[in-house]
C-alpha cells in the first residue's frame, strides 16, 4: 500500500488556507445543511476524479482560519461544516485550526479524505492528529472510478463512513436518499458551483450544455 506524502507546516503564527472554493449552505455535503470548505491541493489524483481542477498546489485564494470561521459563523441555520477538496489532510493543521473554533461554536465537522483511516492513524503526525481529533464524521479513502456507487456520503464503494466521535451517525443521513445527488449553486457574478458525486459523463454534459447557452 502506497502512502503519499503530507505536507502541512501545522498551526504556526497564523494559519493560513489555499482554498479551492467556499460555499455558505449546501445540503449534499453531508448529513443536514453545512457549510463546505474545499481546499486546493491534493497528492493523491484519484483517476476519474470529477474536480481535477482542485489537485495543483498552486495559490488560487489564500484565506486565514480566522476569516474561514467568521464566515462560517455568521451563516444562520447550518448543522456544521464540510472539509472536502482537494486533500484536506494536505493543510490539516490550518483546518483543525477552523475545525476546533467552530466545534467551540457547536457545529459538527465531517472531513472527507482520499486517505484510509489506517494511513491517517498510523503517521506520527501532530497536525493530522488534531484535525481527526475534531472530526466528528470521516469519510476516508481514494476515489476508485470502477466502484463508483450511488450513495449519499461516498463516491466509490470502497470508501468507508467512520463516526469518530458519535455526533453525527451515518445511518441518520437527514433526510437524504441514496442516489446521483447533485447541488447547483448559482452565486450573484454568475459562477455555478456543482457539489455532490457526478460522474465524469454527467460532468461532461452539464458543460456541454452551460457552453451551449
């Protein structure tokens, strides 16, 4: 079993995010309604992953962890906040140090990771520690395209849903119903943000079309 490596300088001074997007409110990133923070950089580069775009660990927008919470804090109505990516285990230090403030706040945090929980568990790794520390639900392991599965928490069937803490139990998902479940949201400058597990096919046709338009 191969194990990438993590790079993350931990919680020094400031804590510091290279962010792939944020998203205030979704409702397919986890059981309930959550905010989602999806970080730029992964190692991993699952094939037939459906957001490529997030893999390079160039800059696209750096955020601290202090603004991170405020925002997250200031949304009304949401159950908690999802890590997603990108690797979240590639900034986790920067991430626990959201995850441990808004858990303060009494939300709950679900982190999803192309890591297995085996190779989070057994790194001696104080920055990794922290952020499975706060996770409350972990839904670990790479994405496999051939396994690919209709689930409201996995991409592929080899992905595990591991309650760490018992707050969030995957047998309550809120609501939500096994299938495609895809989220549109559409900000004021225009851009359209897609969330859930599409396919590749799907990803293609729904750009096919938006270019049609």
């Amino acid at each position: 079993m191969m194990v990438h490596q993590i790079n993350d300088p931990g919680c020094r001074r400031m804590s510091v995010l290279n962010l792939a997007g944020f998203l205030a409110r979704s409702d397919t990133n986890g059981p309930g309604t959550r905010a989602v923070i999806w970080v730029q950089g992964c190692p991993i580069r699952c094939r037939g992953c459906f957001n490529p775009a997030s893999w390079s660990f160039s800059p696209v927008t750096t955020v601290s962890s202090d603004e991170l919470v405020a925002r997250v804090l200031a949304t009304e109505g949401i159950d908690g906040v999802t890590f997603s990516g990108g690797e979240p285990f590639a900034q986790a230090g920067a991430l626990a140090c959201v995850g441990e403030q808004v858990r303060d706040a009494g939300l709950t945090i679900v982190t999803y990771t192309g890591y297995t929980c085996e190779q989070l568990t057994t790194r001696a790794d104080p920055a990794v520690n922290r952020l499975l520390a706060v996770t409350d639900l972990l839904i670990a392991g790479p994405y496999v395209e051939n396994m690919a599965c209709n689930d409201p928490y996995m991409g592929s069937a080899n992905q595990q849903v591991i309650p760490l803490t018992g707050r969030i139990l995957p047998e309550s998902p809120h609501g939500q119903i096994p299938g495609e479940l895809i989220e549109f949201s559409i900000a004021p400058d225009g851009i359209v943000t897609t969330t859930g597990f599409p396919r590749l096919p799907m990803v293609r046709q729904i750009a096919s079309r938006c270019r049609g338009v």
